[in-house]
C-alpha cells in the first residue's frame, strides 16, 4: 500500500442522481463533483483516493422494484444482474467523468468481491485495491447487491462499502458527502459531532425517497463503526473536506 495519508470518499446516491426518478443522474452535481476531485489530486490536496458512490436512482429503484433490501434477499437471478447492472450504469458515467478530467479512476465492482455469511457478516476484498492505489490509481466502488448465505442475494450499501474498504485499507480519513450540510438537530442546526448513536437517534429519520439502506441513520450507524473519526458534510463542503478540513458533522465512535 503506498505510504501517502489515504483518503475514503463517499458520494451519496442522492448528491449524484436525482432519487425520485428511475436512473436519472444529476449531471452537473456529478461534474461539480469531479471537478472538485480532479483539482485536489492535481494540486496535491490528497494523494491516494478512494472513491465510493451510492446507488441513488440507479440501484435503488431496481431493489425496490424486486423487493431486495439490505435484509431481504432474493434467489433470482435477473433480478440480481438488473441490480448490479444499474448500478454498473452509474459507475460507467462516474468514471467518465473522472476520466474527462484526467483522473485515473479504475473499477471495483462489489458484487464480485464481497459476500455475507448466514449471519450477515460481511467479507469485501480489499487487497486489489490497496494495489491500485500502490498503483497510482484511484479505485472506485459502489453499493451493489451481494452474494449472501440463505439469501440468494442482498444489498450491499454504499456506506457498508465505505466502512468495510476504509477498515481493509487502514484509511487515515473518510467523508460522507451528502445532500445535507451534515447531520442536523430539530432546528435543522448542523451538529458538529457525535459520538453515539443515541446522542441523535431521535433526528434521524428515514430518507423522504426511495432508499433501501437506512438514509442518514444508517450513515451515522456506519461511521460510528469505523475506527477512524469520520465527516459528512454538503456538496459545497467537498473541496474543503479534500483540502484536510473537517467540515459539516464529524462523528467519532472511539
């Protein structure tokens, strides 16, 4: 693995596609996005880049289209290849956009990397991407659907993606980029930190689209997860958090 601080960034499916409509990508968001990307690897903001999106209106929708969710599984497999196969779509235009930008992005698909066992424990390869990295590449990976156990096949979120590749590769930083500024109270106020779940639970509500892996309670149970303090913050925060600066909510659960 290089040497360099590496850095896990997640890009919410609700940031690069517009959720309410099947397969709708927000087009601009992607490319303010890539943009900001671009010009931190270039001017040398951050050196090894990981790079995980979400499944927005891309994944989502088949899942809910085949009743398959985190905990559901399905034992179909063109429901399974229609799955990952939005969410390959997503991915394609991803990358181009890193690619027009002279980002050199390379694909980690999770549905040929990962599985659950019967307990749902999940095992995600890591080591082909700590080689990229060595590489010089920037790995992108994605929420997909996943082999598991008894179930056939499940979801497999971006922010599972996240946690599991930022704890494989010993990341030294992560960030959320969301919708929201960050994680907000009941007077829509960004909270600077958390450190439990229970802290917050009662502002966490459900996401108003389709999402089949839990919104921002399931983004703040991931984080908490890690062993590593991370961030989510807005779409206007992302060069910031690229540049080294904590903004929106950092949530520590050491």
């Amino acid at each position: 693995m290089a040497g360099s601080e590496t850095t896990v960034l997640k890009l919410g499916g609700s940031v690069v596609t517009d959720k309410d409509r099947p397969e709708a990508l927000d087009g601009p968001a992607l490319d303010a996005a890539a943009d900001a990307i671009a010009e931190a690897l270039a001017g040398g903001d951050v050196s090894d880049l990981v790079v995980v999106h979400g499944g927005g209106s891309f994944g989502h929708h088949h899942a809910s289209e085949h009743g398959v969710s985190k905990t559901e599984g399905s034992g179909d497999a063109t429901a399974a290849v229609e799955i990952h196969g939005a969410m390959k779509t997503l991915d394609d235009f991803v990358l181009a956009r890193l690619h027009d930008r002279d980002v050199p992005a390379v694909p980690v698909h999770p549905f040929s990397a990962a599985c659950r066992d019967e307990e749902a424990d999940l095992t995600l390869m890591t080591e082909q991407v700590e080689t990229m990295l060595g590489e010089g590449f920037v790995p992108v990976l994605h929420g997909d659907v996943v082999a598991h156990a008894g179930e056939g096949v499940t979801i497999l979120s971006g922010d599972e993606v996240v946690t599991a590749v930022a704890e494989g590769i010993d990341a030294d930083r992560v960030g959320f980029c969301s919708t929201v500024p960050g994680v907000l109270d009941a007077d829509d106020a960004v909270i600077s930190e958390i450190r439990s779940y229970d802290e917050v639970a009662d502002y966490l509500g459900e996401s108003d689209a389709i999402d089949v892996t839990g919104g921002m309670a399931g983004k703040v149970r991931a984080l908490l997860a890690l062993g590593a303090p991370a961030t989510i913050f807005g779409p206007d925060d992302l060069r910031a958090f690229l540049a080294g600066e904590d903004p929106g909510t950092r949530i520590d659960g050491q």
